[in-house]
C-alpha cells in the first residue's frame, strides 16, 4: 500500500490551479476562435508549438555534442503542425507512405523512416527518395527486401540508400527491431548488400516519466559495440538514434479508477469516482533527460561518443500544440451537460483514463465543479469528464479542452458527426485550414 500511494501521488491544486489559470489568461483568444470558426474545433497553437521545439532543442544542445531532431508525425500529422516542425529547422521520422508523400511534399531534406511492417512498396518509395530518406530496418527479413529492391535499381546520382538498423528493447518489444545479440550478423549481412549503406543504430523506448529506459539501452548497445562488433564495421557507423518517447515534465495525471488506490477506495465507496480527487505520476524535466542521456552517452566513450545523436520526439513536442474547443450544446441538469462534440475527436478513450482538466472559458474560474460532462455520440463511454473549472456550465458556453497535440488529432475517428476543423494560430492571427492537405 505504501508503494502504491507513493507512485501515484495526488496532483498538488497549486500545480493544477496555475496550470488551467495559463490557460484562462488567453481565454479571449480561445473565445474569439469559437465564436468565428464555430465548435467543436482543433486549434492549432504554433506559438506553444514553437516554443516547445525551441526548449527541446536547447536541452539537448547544452548536453550533446552533435545532434538531429527529427519530429515524430505520428504524434500530430496535422499538415500545419508538420510543415512549423520543418521551418523550425526539425527533420521529420515518418512510419508510412502517407506520412513520408507528406514529408516529401513539405521538401523536407531529412527523413527518416522507421516502424514494424513496411511493405514493398513503402521500401521502394524510400529507395527512390534515398537522396533525403534515411532507412531505419525492423528486421533481417526487411533487409533481404530492401536487398533485393535495391539488386533491381541502377545505384546512379542518388548514391547507396542510407540505413541504420533498430534494436529490440526488451524480449516483450519483440514487435520492433532485432535482439542485440544479432547485431554483428546484422551489420555482416548488411555488408554484403550492394546499393546498401549502413551507418546507424536506433532504438526507441516509449512512455519514459525519466531517462532511465534510455539510459539502460545506450549501456546495453555501447557495449555490444565495443565487444562484439570488430573496428573496421564499428567505423562505418555515423549515428545513434534514440527515439522519442519523452513524457511531458506535468507528468501523467490520472483519474482515480486508474490507480490502484483510486480503484481500492471506489470499491470501498462508489461516490469516490465523483470526488475532485486528481493523481499524477511525477514527470522530470526534459533537461534533466538531456542531461542524463549525455552523461550516458559519454561514460561509453568511443565511438559512442564520436556519434552524432539522432532524436525523434513526438508527444513531448505535440501535446501543448494543439487544443479542442467544444460548445456546450444541452444541460440536462445542474450536473450533466453534453456538448457538441464526442471524444471521437481524440480518436480514443482518453478521459476514461486520463485526468484532462476541463475549462469554461465563457464562466472563468479556478473552482472546479462536479458535473459530467458527455459528448454527442450515442455511447456512454462517450464522456470528457466529470468536472469542469468555471463559475457554472449554462448552454452556449465554450469548453476548452487543453494540451490534446499528442495522439489524438492522428487517431481523430470520423463517427456520427463530422470530423472537426482546425483553426491554426500563428503569426497572421487565427485562421481556418480548410484544405489541410494542399501545401
Ligand atoms: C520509432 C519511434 N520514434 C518516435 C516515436 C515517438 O514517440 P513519442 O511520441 O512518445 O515521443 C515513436 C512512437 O511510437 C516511435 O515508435
């Protein structure tokens, strides 16, 4: 019980209030959006977007020597959201066709392309755009096919394809990558490959609240290198690609039924799940992240520390990119609402799991008061939440549900009502995308 209490903490109000006050202080910008573009609608917030770029960037400069950012767009494909990454000096990691015809289309110079299950297909696309994609392979059977796509193509002006390999994490992530111990057949096989140039290692740890995960794997794949992969191959490599997974520094906030107190004491009182009650899994700092990977990186010393250091953040650099306003569109008493738009929006279950603070920016007020809040979809797992920050909730009312940049935009589900607009705020003020994918 001691464990369980001291890993899900109650979130702080001092953290939750100044939290949704940031928010209420830009209220009239949330309210003109909805009143001009309607709800429910995606706002895209480039200023948040670039800021948290630019913070990710810093980190990881001060504690690296070389280093490539490339953004995740799995994260939030959002064109708008793709196209900021690019300008702002940001590769792009891509995981499918659609997302690397994107990429392209963004005259991105460098990708990378990474993921289980690529089909033949995707991996002529990369060879043909070898010139600005950079091949990271799942596995020896991936690397027979890109072998023998490439036995099929005249090399020419474009160069050998350019690859890196990724390594397993654990024996349950046995989806992605192959075990380390296959590296130096790995990289032998891959010798052998004509058009073929390989140059880099990658893993990617997901979910990371610290950089332990990270850390754990840099030792584990340093290691291998300097014992198990003889000098003239260990020289062909240029980079190390440690993926993304870096959890926001808020951490992760959760419902009480999503702790395993929180369930103990709902089954001891059922009326719990309607308590204010908010629990957090502390997050650290990105630069504490930065920090610790560089300190890591440098204990292995060569080559690991000749590298240069490839990072593919996506929810780290997305979730403050991007928000939800909804209208409230029925009060069905003084603690049940609905509003116009369901949690299709998200693409998933998120509330149900996630604590989201809900925030009346036409009533602002740090009170936060119980009443469910649903959506307009005809299930009942259709809710937001069950309480929202306002002086009250009448119809008409303008919800703004914050911080939605990561996995929800890209998982956004067309079912009943119609998909959502997004609304982009950036230098030129708000305004409407409305063919998001003409660039
Ligand atoms: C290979 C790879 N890189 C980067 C990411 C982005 O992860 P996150 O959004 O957690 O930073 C993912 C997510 O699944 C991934 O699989």
């Amino acid at each position: 019980m001691k464990i369980i209490s001291s890993r899900n903490r109650h979130l702080p109000k001092d953290v939750l209030d100044n939290y949704v006050d940031a928010f209420l202080k830009r209220r009239e910008l949330f309210l003109k959006s909805a009143d001009r573009f309607g709800a429910p609608q995606y706002f895209f917030d480039a200023p948040a977007f670039a800021l948290q770029i630019a913070s990710f960037k810093e980190a990881f400069s001060r504690h690296l020597d070389k280093c490539r950012i490339f953004y995740a767009m799995k994260s939030n494909h959002f064109i708008g959201i793709c196209r900021k990454a690019v300008s702002e000096g940001l590769g792009l990691d891509v995981s499918g066709g659609v997302e690397l015809s994107k990429a392209l289309d963004l005259a991105c110079k460098q990708i990378v392309f990474s993921g289980p299950g690529k089909t033949d297909d995707e991996l002529r696309y990369v060879v043909q755009n070898r010139d600005r994609v950079t091949l990271l392979m799942d596995s020896f059977g991936e690397l027979r096919r890109v072998s023998n796509i490439l036995k099929k193509n005249a090399i020419g002006n474009n160069g050998p394809l350019k690859a890196g390999v990724r390594i397993q994490q654990q024996n349950q992530w046995s989806k992605f990558g192959i075990p380390l111990k296959h590296l130096p057949n790995f990289l032998k096989e891959a010798g052998d490959s004509p058009g073929l140039a390989l140059f880099g290692i990658q893993f990617h740890t997901s979910w990371n609240l610290d950089p332990s995960a990270q850390v754990h794997m840099i030792h584990r794949i340093g290691e291998v290198i300097q014992n198990k992969i003889p000098s003239d191959l260990r020289k062909a490599f240029r980079f190390l690609d440690i993926g993304g997974g870096f959890w926001p520094e808020q951490g992760e906030w959760l419902n009480p039924q999503n702790t395993m107190k929180g369930r103990i004491l709902e089954i001891l009182n059922p009326e719990y799940r309607r308590k204010k009650s908010h629990y957090y899994l502390r997050g650290r700092p990105i630069d504490f992240f930065a920090k610790k990977i560089g300190e890591a990186i440098q204990q292995q010393g060569p080559p690991l520390s000749d590298l240069e250091i490839y990072l593919e953040p996506g929810r780290w650099v997305s979730t403050p990119a991007m928000h939800i306003l909804l209208k409230i569109i029925d009060k069905k008493d003084d603690k049940t609402i609905i509003t116009d738009g369901g949690i299709n929006l998200l693409g998933w279950e998120r509330p149900l799991t996630e604590y989201i603070p809900l925030i009346n920016v036409s009533r602002p007020s740090l009170k936060e008061r119980s009443v469910k809040v649903y959506g307009s979809l005809c299930t009942p797992h259709d809710i937001w939440g069950m309480s929202v920050f306002g002086e009250t909730v009448k119809e008409g009312d303008i919800l703004l549900v914050p911080d939605q940049g990561a996995y929800t935009y890209s998982l956004r589900q067309s079912f009943i009502k119609p998909i959502a607009k997004v609304v982009q705020y950036d230098e030129k003020g708000i305004h409407e995308v409305i063919k998001e994918n003409v660039y």
